[in-house]
C-alpha cells in the first residue's frame, strides 16, 4: 500500500493511504486524538476506578506505534507496571516510521520512539521498569485470549475501509479477552458500532470526541 506522510491541524504527523483514501489519523491532530481517546477516556479513566499494581493493555492496530508512545511517555502512579500487547496485521518499515515527527513534537529523543519499532515482535520487551511492549504480528480475526486484559485501544482502521473489524463478532473477542471491569476505547461513535458492543454485552458510553469528532464511544465490562 502506498503511503506519504501528511501534517495534521496540531502539527504532528500521520500516514496517508492513498490507494484506500484512509490515514491512520485523525487529519484534526494526530497526539490530539490519541491523547483523548485512549489516554484520558481510556488510561485514566482505568487508574482513577481501579487500584492494581498491574495494568494489562491490548492495542488492536499498533499502526504508527503512537498510542504506545504516549502511553509510555504519561506519568503513571507509583509502582504501577504496564503491559503493552499490540496486534499488528502490517507492520510499518522503520523507513517509514523514521518519517514521523512525533519525537519533535513531544521534545523526546528520537531513539524512545524508535525503539518501540526496532524490539522484536512476539517477544514482551522490558523498555523501563515500569513498561514493557510485547508486539505480535496478527490479523484481528485469530485472536481469542481470555479474560486477560484491563484495557483495550479499539484502533483498527474505519469501518468503511475494513467493515470486517467492527462486527459482532469481533467485539465479542474483545468482550472475552477483558477481566472483570475491563474497559475497551475506541474513536468510533457510529450506532452499529455501539449495537454490536452492546450486543456481547458491553455497557456503553456515548462520550464527547476528539478534534473534529462529535463523539466517541467506551465500553465497560461488568
């Protein structure tokens, strides 16, 4: 697939695919979105309803690796240590994610950003003492694990371009693969999204979206 960088509205930059007119972020911030979807309705949303010294999060589309970044870079409460799991069907080359401004962006050494690409997949890799990524290369369709997760970032490509991951189905793996009182976050607000997750069982919130966006929507587990 074809692939050139774009610039979005905060300055940070995200991929274009040209050949399915899809990018994989939002064109009104690229951090913006993914700093209020995943972090403050998603990651701070989990530590302020729960108290564990673990955290166990599962990214569907690793993509870019930017909501793993920030998900490093975010202050975390005292021993808290987290597991990043991240399915990837297509991993991106280093060529292209070497053209992604986000350690400018953020004021980071560009080397924190790149070792997310450059560790090994499927092997879980300790990159602080306090965060450790495992990344596998996978379709979303074989996954099947149980009861394992605290937090999911539902980051698939849109349902106009990739209807297949946003089906009943789909979320009832998701439904499985959380513990009890887990929390799935996803930047979709469409109804048959929310239908499909209410369908397996989730209880679901409609909440303010990103830059750009009306709503979005989180899931709970009981």
């Amino acid at each position: 697939m074809f692939k050139e960088t774009i610039t979005t509205s905060d300055g940070s930059t995200t991929l274009y695919l040209k050949d399915r007119d899809e990018t994989y972020h939002s064109r009104h911030g690229a951090i913006a979105e993914a700093r209020h979807v995943f972090l403050k309705h998603g990651l701070h949303y989990w530590l302020q309803h729960n108290d564990q010294n673990q955290l166990h999060i599962l990214e569907m589309g690793f993509g870019t690796g930017l909501n793993c970044l920030l998900t490093q870079l975010e202050p975390k409460r005292e021993g808290l240590l987290i597991h990043y799991h991240a399915l990837e069907a297509f991993p991106l080359t280093l060529e292209e994610t070497a053209l992604l401004n986000y350690s400018k962006v953020l004021a980071i050494a560009p080397e924190v950003f790149s070792a997310l690409h450059q560790i090994p997949w499927e092997a879980l890799t300790p990159i602080s003492v306090d965060f450790a990524v495992k990344k596998q290369k996978m379709n979303f369709e074989d996954f099947d694990q149980k009861n394992h997760f605290n937090l999911i970032y539902y980051d698939a490509f849109g349902a106009r371009v990739q209807p297949e991951l946003w089906t009943q189905d789909r979320f009832q793996a998701m439904y499985d693969g959380l513990t009890s009182g887990g929390v799935l976050v996803t930047y979709a607000a469409k109804g048959s999204v929310r239908r499909a997750m209410q369908d397996v069982g989730f209880e679901v919130s409609r909440l303010p979206g990103p830059p750009g966006k009306r709503e979005m929507l989180r899931g709970l587990k009981a």
